[in-house]
C-alpha cells in the first residue's frame, strides 16, 4: 500500500473486504478487497504479484481510504461493532488515536466518512471489543485499565461514566483483545517480554486467569480468535503468531515469519487464512499485508513449502 506514512495497526473484517489502520500523520483507515482466498504456492503468488490472476484468485487491493481530522495523529486500534449490528449502509468502528491523547473516533466503515469523537480518557486507547451493548477498551496506563462503556452513551454528550478496572502489576501496555466464542471473557495480549495474556470475564470485569507465553513469544500487539483458540502477533522481528487455546488459557504452538516480514501489529482471520499488517516498511511510505494460511503455519513440519 503506498503513501500511507504509517504501520497498519488495528483491523477489522466482514470477510470480503477489510479495513486497517494506519499510523499517520493524521490517522487514516485504508479499505481492502481480500484476495488470495484458496491455498496458493509461492509460484503462484509470485505471479498474482505481478498483477496476474491464478485460475479464480485475484490480488488482494485497496478500494477507498479515510483521513482523519489533522489534529488526529497516530491511530492505535480499531474496534468495529458486531456484523450482527450491520445494516446496508452502515457499521460502524471505534478508532483509538494517540493524539490527542485519550480520543476514540467513531467511523462508518461502509460509507467511510467520520462519525464524531469522544474523550474517552487521558491515556491512549491501544484496543477494545464491542460484546452487547457495552464496549470494552484497554488504555496505555501502567499496569494497563480496562473501561467499560454503553456503546449507547458514549457519543451522546458527556453525561455517561466508563466502568474501569486495573489489571496487576506487571500487566502494561496490553494492545490485543480477544473475546471468546461465548462472549464471556476477554483475552488480553501484553506488550512485555515475555508477552502475557490475561482473561478477564465479562462484563463484571473480573479476573478469571492469566498465562505466562514462552520467552521468545514477546510483544503481542494483534489478536484474532480462530474457533477454540485465539491467535496473536508478535512486534518481533521478524514477527511471530502465537496459538493460545481460550478454555484452558494454555499456551499450543508458535511460527516465526520470513526474514524482513517484521512486527506483527494487527491481524484479522477468516475462513483459516490471516491477514496479516505489518508495521516494517513505513518508513518507506508503504505499509504491507501478508497472507497466512493458519493450519499450515501452526503446523510447519506437516508440508514441504510454505503457503503464507
């Protein structure tokens, strides 16, 4: 993707197309076709690079983008509503910016045009998940909070107060958010070294556990859930996906990325594939998207060549 001055941080998806975030100067969201829905050879992606189709398979390409007010700068997360909650002209997200600090901008995702904002706290909002009518969203705090806001209220004057817990010591900079299958709990990936994931359930905000990943599994910034398990991408470089089954809060598999496909900070699944941003070329004035096929990837020894 050209000209976006920023890493992709924050996406969402309705399995067709889906929508990153890019960390620039302003804020912007960037609208996305998905390709590369089959599994396909490095061959095959070598040509669909150069523009060809394979058989059905089309690349993968940006259809509209979104800019944000000036004062907007540094998005750090993106929270849609549930599909549930989608009519045929609107759905609506929840953008954190990190400037001004504490800002969620709410945009509609079909129509890509801006909402109306609110001043949710004084630290950055760095993610969230919308369950019900309630929104959940993580702040940058030390250890990190968690608020809890009618999703009602929240841009209906100033009049609603956010329910906010602390998680421990320890449990900073939490950057992904995943809900389980049920709705009942949350999973929340640290940026630490090593990462940690604490579930929280929902909505009385309670503590329920947390797991300690594995010392090379650092950083989590993205989090997907994949049927029983919940998936999250690693700031490393290069990146890394770790798989952490969601019942048992146990830690099953992780692969580490090609050389140069660094820093994992968002991701979204669909139909076994993920979708990968990385935040590695925007020094360059692009951004990148790569493709995984899940259960190969969580499986390496399993096929001679990879298909991500």
């Amino acid at each position: 993707l050209a000209h976006t001055d920023g890493g992709l941080f924050g996406t969402v998806t309705d399995g067709t197309e889906a929508w990153f975030g890019v960390d620039g100067y302003p804020a912007k969201v960037v609208r996305i076709r998905l390709g590369l829905s089959g599994v396909v050879g490095s061959a095959q992606l070598a040509s669909v690079a150069n523009g060809d189709e394979v058989g059905n398979l089309e690349q993968m390409q940006e259809v509209s983008r979104l800019e944000f007010l000036p004062e907007e700068e540094r998005l750090w997360s993106l929270t849609a509503e549930p599909l549930s909650q989608r009519t045929a002209t609107s759905w609506f997200a929840y953008a954190g910016v990190g400037n001004p600090a504490g800002r969620l901008v709410k945009i509609d995702l079909l129509q890509m045009k801006r909402v109306g904002y609110v001043s949710l706290s004084d630290k950055d909002i760095r993610g969230g998940m919308v369950l019900g009518s309630y929104a959940y969203f993580v702040t940058s705090a030390k250890p990190a909070s968690v608020l809890r806001c009618p999703t009602l209220d929240m841009f209906h004057g100033d009049t609603f107060h956010p329910v906010e817990v602390s998680l421990a010591l320890g449990e900073h900079s939490v950057q992904a958010v995943v809900a389980d299958e049920v709705q009942e709990h949350l999973l929340l990936g640290t940026y630490t070294q090593p990462g940690r994931v604490v579930k929280l359930s929902v909505p009385d905000m309670t503590r329920s556990a947390s797991l300690l990943l594995p010392r090379e599994d650092q950083m989590l910034y993205c989090g997907a859930l994949w049927g029983q398990h919940a998936v999250f991408g690693t700031s490393t470089l290069p990146g890394r996906l770790v798989k952490v089954h969601v019942r048992s809060l146990t830690h099953v598999e992780s692969v580490e990325f090609k050389k140069g496909e660094d820093r994992a900070v968002s991701v979204v699944v669909w139909g076994g594939q993920a979708f990968v941003g990385l935040a590695n070329e925007w020094e360059q004035d692009t951004s990148s998207i790569i493709q995984v096929e899940l259960i190969w990837a969580l499986y390496p020894h399993a096929q001679q060549s990879p298909k991500a």
